[in-house]
C-alpha cells in the first residue's frame, strides 16, 4: 500500500511539473484568431501544419524520434565541442558610427547588421538554446553578447520559432527597443504572448515582400526545414530573406536542408551583395532538413553571391560530426572554388566592403 501511494505521488508531481512547464510563456503560444484564419488560407498549409515545397521528411533513419533524441543527448561524441578556447571580441556596438557598413557575427546563426543608417539583428540567442538551460549548452566562452549590449534596433528578424533562433529571454529584455520584428507567418503569435504590439510585427508568407521604408525591403521567401517548440510541429512558418537596401542585398538563408528554391531565388535575385548561410549541426539522417557539406557548395553555386558567412557553427554541438569540420570544409572549398568567404571571428567587426576577410582562427 505504501509503495502504491508513493508511486501516485510521484507521478502526480511529475504530470504536475510537465504541466506547469507546459504553460511556461518561454513555449510561446499557438496561433488563433485572424491570425489563425490567415494561416488556414495560406497556400503553403495543409492538413493541419505547414508543408515544404517538395517532400521532406524530418529523418532518414529507422530509429524513432525518441530514439534519435535519446542518442543525441546521451552517444558519447569525440570532438563535438573543442578543447581550445574559441577566440572572441567582445566589441561596443552602440559606439559603431552609424554610417559604417558591417556585420558581426555572435556564432551559430545570430548576426548583427548594420546597413544604410539600418540596425539588423538576426535570430539572436544570448542565453538558451534549448527549452532546459543544460542542455545545448553554447561552447565556453562563445556567449559574451547580451541584449544590453545591443544598440537600438530597426528590424529584428527571426527565421522560425526553433529554440536555438529564438530565444525568449532574449527578445524579452530587447522589447520596446526593436521598431519592428521581421518573422515568418505564425511566429508573430510568440511575440504578441511576450508583449510585443501587433503594429510590431511584420509577419510574412513566403513570396510576401513589405516596404520596411522607400528604400529598404524586406522578401519573405522558402526554406526547407520546420517548426516547433513543443512535439507539435509545423503550426507555425519558417523562412529564408532577401533584405535590399540601397547599398546592399543581404541573402538570410535560415535553416535548409538543399531543394531548387535556391535556383528560384538566384533568378529572382541576381544581384546578392552577402549571403549568410547554414554550415553545421548536419547529418545524413536528417539531410533534407540541414545543409550537408556538398549542399553548401550547391546553393553557393545557385546564388552565386558577392560574399559568404557559413554559420550556423562554433557555438553548440547539435549533431555527431566534431565542431570544426564545417569550417574546414567550407575554407578548403573556398580556395578550390574560388567564392569569396568570410570567416569572422565571434563579434568581430566585419565592413561590407572589405572584399576578403578570411582567416583560419579554429
């Protein structure tokens, strides 16, 4: 009788404690409402979630999701996570003159533009990329950026709601200092949960365009990936960018696995100033979702832009292959094939002109 009521209790308390994490504002919130309705009409929703233009299955693998997850949390890795320090500078961005073109990199996928008198910052995670703080912990030393550190800020721009591209402790703490957030259909649910105002959002279905200002747009266009930050997946967008300001057009390629949307984009978009792009956290069991090596030369060749930053790398490990192979691999590309790559040290301060800044520091 007694193990009987201890083992109620217990799981009392843990469909107790699933429960209360269940409503924690960190989840966001589903769509509802018009927004819902906008969704619902939306050619790219059907049967009840969001569709990849082409068939996309989430894993290759016969093993369950629970079984990947399981893997991938608990297989031993060698060389996952680096035993050297990874450089970073640690730069005032509120004193960058507001006329110098650049862009900084804070590893991963979060960058910061400056562009035309234009502040950017893209998909930012200054503390947690994961719904648990233990777990996707960033590399040591790789998290020196916080929203504090962060000047005023036009467009915000999220490519989808995934933990590790949108944070909610950190657009929490940027809130009434951003102009307007830039984020694919649905998304803008999460934000409005956080406090944003809806005359804040700019939410965008792919090959929607909006008139940031006379001279600044913004194009909402496909990625191959998905969404969620709970098991349910799919109800809210994600996306890739075409930014075009005057002096510049900056390609944000989000998270993709590779499909013939990038060809669609380069002949819509011929003329691609800066490409940043996702190099890392791949693995033939999900490639269709994530760019695998030879994929990242395919869209580079698709886009053919002016420059590229290969990121999505050197600050978690969310996959089997070790931390700097990504690197390599797009360094060693970029001298047989002739594109011109730039590989930023985290927070280093990067002028758009400069027509070569490439330096192996791993």
């Amino acid at each position: 009788m007694r193990k009987r009521l201890i083992t109620i209790f217990i799981l009392i308390a843990l469909f107790g404690a699933i429960a209360i994490a269940a409503s924690h504002p960190s989840l966001g919130r589903s769509p509802r409402g018009e927004r819902l309705e906008r969704i619902k009409s939306s050619s790219n929703y059907k049967d009840g979630r969001f569709q990849n233009q082409s068939p996309t299955p989430q894993l290759t693998t016969k093993k369950s999701k629970f079984r990947t997850m399981f893997d991938f949390l608990f297989e031993k890795r060698e060389g996952t996570r680096p035993e050297i320090k990874i450089p970073t500078i640690k730069n005032d961005l509120k004193s960058l003159p507001i006329d110098s073109n650049v862009v900084v990199w804070f590893g991963h996928s979060s960058y910061y533009l400056q562009i035309d008198g234009k502040r950017v910052l893209i998909d930012p995670v200054f503390y947690h990329a994961a719904p648990l703080s233990f777990i996707n912990k960033p590399f040591k030393k790789t998290n020196i950026y916080k929203p504090e550190d962060m000047p005023d800020i036009d467009y915000l721009i999220i490519t989808h709601d995934h933990w590790d591209h949108l944070d909610y402790k950190t657009v929490k703490q940027l809130r009434g200092r951003v102009e307007k957030v830039i984020c694919p259909l649905g998304v803008g649910e999460h934000f409005e949960r956080w406090g944003y105002r809806p005359e804040e959002l700019v939410e965008l279905d792919w090959d929607e365009s909006n008139s940031l200002t006379n001279d600044v747009k913004v194009h909402c266009l496909p990625a191959r990936h998905f969404s969620g930050r709970t098991f349910k997946s799919n109800q809210t967008l994600w996306a890739s960018y075409m930014l075009q300001f005057p002096s510049q057009n900056v390609f944000i390629g989000g998270d993709s696995g590779y499909d013939n949307h990038y060809n669609n984009i380069s002949e819509r978009f011929p003329n691609i100033d800066l490409a940043l792009l996702e190099n890392g956290q791949y693995n033939e069991n999900w490639r269709y979702i994530h760019h695998l090596p030879e994929d990242l030369l395919k869209v580079i060749a698709d886009l053919s832009p002016k420059a590229v930053i290969a990121g999505h790398n050197s600050k978690y490990a969310l996959a089997k292959h070790a931390w700097q192979e990504p690197l390599d691999f797009v360094y060693e590309a970029s001298t047989r094939e002739r594109f011109n790559l730039l590989t930023p040290i985290i927070g280093e301060i990067v002028p758009l002109n400069k027509t070569n800044s490439t330096q192996k520091w791993w």
